[in-house]
C-alpha cells in the first residue's frame, strides 16, 4: 500500500513537472512570437518591406493575430501612400492658385500707375491713391513670398551639381548693386580667392541668397558685408548688416513663418527668411543668425565637396 502510494505521489510529480516545463515551453515561444511580430511590424510600418508577417509557432490565436497585423499594416501603407498623393496634389493647387492670383495684382498696379501718371490729381485723391499703391504693393509681395513658397513645397526634390562659390556670390552680388548705389549703403564683400566648390542645387542656392538679400534691402541702416571662408570641411557664408531702429529682432525666431517684431518695418510677409529655412534644410545647409551690437549676422554652413 505504501510503495502504491509512494508511486502515485512520484507520478503526479512527475505529470507536474511536465506540465511546468511545457507551460515554461509554450510561454517562452509565445514571447518569441510576439516580439517577432513587433518587428515585423515595425519593419513593414517604417520602410518599403512587403513581405507579411510569418508565423513561427502554429497556434489558432496566434496565425488570427498575424493575419489581423498584415492587414493593419497593408491598410496602414495604403492611407500612408493616399495621403502623401493628396499631399502632392493640394500642393500643386495652392502653387496654381498663389500664380493665378498674382496675374490680377500685376494688372491692378499697371492700371494704377498709368493713372498716377495721367491723372491730375492732388489733396485727398492724391493721397488715397498713394494709399491704394502702397496696400498694393505689400499685396503683391505678400503673394509673391506665397508662390516661392508654394512653389517649393511642390517641388519634390533637389537637383545637386559641382558649384564655384566665388563665381556663384560674385553674380548674386552684381544682382544687388542698382540699389545699394542708390541708396549710398557700405559694403565689404570677401569672396575666396581661389576655386571653392560645393555640391548643391544652384537654383535653390540663388533664392536663398535673394531672398537674404531682399532681408538686408527692407532693414540695412547704411552697411552690408558678405564674408566666406572655409571651416575644415565646412563652408562658411556670413551675412551681415546694421539695422534701422533700436530694437533687437528675435534671431531664436527669425526663420519662422510670418515672424516680424516691432522693430522691423511694415514692409514684407514674414516669410523670406522662413523660405530660407526650408530650403537650407532641403539642401542640408546649417543655418543662424545672431544680432550684436546693432548688427544682425546670418550664417549658411555648406559642406565643401566637388570639384570644376
């Protein structure tokens, strides 16, 4: 009697034992199954990978689970590439439109000058159609900012080839000569003296610099200066020019869209230096700007590369 107890304690032990090691078993393989559709998941989510998630241990809850995940991540891809289409073609709308809207401006500011120029006119007519220009003109700028800036949005990528800098800033420079002579502004232009190169998109490059330069031509006091030099590996173009008025802009929010403080004039958008931005990000190009001393300092950060 003892030694059929003694068998049936052994055996119980033993089943068990058993079920502990199976549990044990099934537990680890559960785990492994999960964190293999954790990263297959993440992988199909996350890159172009289309193959669908595997099943490695055969179970009925666990096969139900993998077929839910493959189609959450195949309807995931499909609203992902929906929404990057309706994303391209919004942008093309708003590029046709801020274009459409600019033809009518350019019309209306013809028809007006024309009328300043034959119309006698003097007192208050005189001064409303001083102020219909000057509401103009700002309309016009500000549609102007918005089609560069539309444009870029709907432009996918950047186009990069070999770029002389000194030749590049030399024509950017020539393009602002008409007014600083007119308005008696300083300057002080270093340009490198030998061949720079860098690997860029010279379109992009040429409405930063414009757009930078539009910056100086609506704030400069009496001096501008561009300096380039090199950094190791690093380009460097700094901009500067002293400011008209006392206060200090925000350089920690310069490059925001719409940003003008109190001490900038009514004139533009508030969106050149964002355009600027945008673009130096396309283009991989650091970019800060700093104000000391009544000198506001912007900084482009190129990586060198490339040659003739």
């Amino acid at each position: 009697m003892v030694g059929d107890m003694f068998i049936g304690k052994s055996a119980a032990v033993i089943i068990l034992a058993a079920a502990a090691v199976m549990l044990v078993l099934r537990t680890y393989q559960y785990k492994r199954q999960i964190r293999s559709f954790a990263r297959a998941v993440m992988k199909r989510m996350d890159s172009d990978w289309n193959q669908p998630v595997c099943v490695d241990y055969f179970n009925k809850d666990i096969v139900e689970l993998a077929e839910v995940l493959n189609l959450y991540t195949d309807r995931h891809k499909e609203l992902e590439k929906q929404y990057e289409w309706d994303k391209r073609q919004l942008k093309n709308v708003i590029a046709g439109i801020s274009h459409d809207f600019r033809t009518p401006l350019t019309a209306a500011k013809g028809y007006l000058q024309m009328l300043e120029k034959s119309a006698h006119l003097d007192g208050k007519e005189k001064e409303y159609l001083d102020i219909a220009m000057e509401k103009l003109a700002y309309l016009k700028s500000l549609s102007d900012d918005f089609f560069e800036l539309s444009s870029l949005e709907a432009k996918e990528e950047a186009e990069f080839s070999v770029l002389n800098v000194g030749n590049f800033l030399s024509e950017c420079i020539l393009q602002q000569y008409g007014w600083i002579e007119e308005r008696g502004i300083r300057t002080d232009f270093q340009l490198p003296e030998s061949d720079v190169f860098v690997e860029t998109d010279a379109h992009d490059l040429m409405r930063m610099m414009e757009n930078l330069f539009s910056n100086v031509r609506k704030y400069v006091k009496s001096y501008v200066g561009v300096n380039v030099f090199c950094e190791g590996d690093t380009l460097v173009i700094l901009m500067e020019n002293d400011l008209e008025g006392m206060e200090v802009p925000d350089t920690e929010r310069v490059f925001e869209s719409f940003y003008r403080d109190s001490a900038r004039s009514n004139e533009g958008s508030g969106l050149g230096l964002y355009v600027v931005a945008c673009l130096a990000k396309r283009l991989g190009i650091e970019t800060d700007a700093e104000c000391t001393e009544g000198m506001f300092r912007i900084r482009l950060k190129i990586k060198r590369g490339g040659t003739a």
